[in-house]
C-alpha cells in the first residue's frame, strides 16, 4: 500500500506523513536543502525508514555536501547507491553499505 503525496514542498509533505500516516518508509526524491534535513532527521527519530535521492556524480561527491552528509554520519541509510549516466545511465555504478 502506498500513500503519495502531491503539491506539498518537502518540508510540509514529509512533517504530514510522519504525524499523520505513521509511516513504515518513506521515500523522497531530491534532497539536500537543510529543510529536507530537517524533516528527515524527524522521520528518522520517529522510526521511519528512508529511501532518498540526490543528484550527485559519485559518493565523494555526495559526502561533501553539508546536508547529505550530516544524514550519513547519522547512519541514516543502510547502503548508498550511485547510478551512472550517459551510456550507463540507469545503471547501478557503486554500491556502498554504510552498517546502519
């Protein structure tokens, strides 16, 4: 079963599900701001599972983002996933379990 949510920025969309549907996961596309970090931090400590998207060219990269990596430092994913692009667009590059 799945609930998605349209025309709410981040923020609200994600604070709405957390207090209103109790949540298993949640998945997000896009994050980054510290708004979006905001919200994740609290569906996190309210026991919701993740599954989020950043553009970003590899994890290095990922990781030098204030946010972003603020979100892995705290263990809030238990693996991270690049995709290529161009001709291995789609296509899984690297995989990374961080021990969540």
């Amino acid at each position: 079963m799945t609930d998605v949510f349209n025309s709410y920025n981040k923020y609200e969309g994600i604070m709405t599900a957390v207090k209103v549907m109790s949540p298993q996961i949640l998945i997000c596309d896009e994050i980054g701001s510290a708004e979006d970090n905001e919200a994740l931090q609290y569906a996190l400590n309210s026991g919701v599972k993740l599954i989020a998207s950043c553009h970003a060219s590899n994890l290095e990269e990922l990781k030098k983002r204030r946010y972003i990596s603020k979100l892995i430092k705290d263990k809030a994913f238990d693996a991270l996933a690049v995709l290529g692009t161009g001709t291995m667009c789609g296509r899984l590059v690297s995989f990374t379990k961080t021990g969540a």
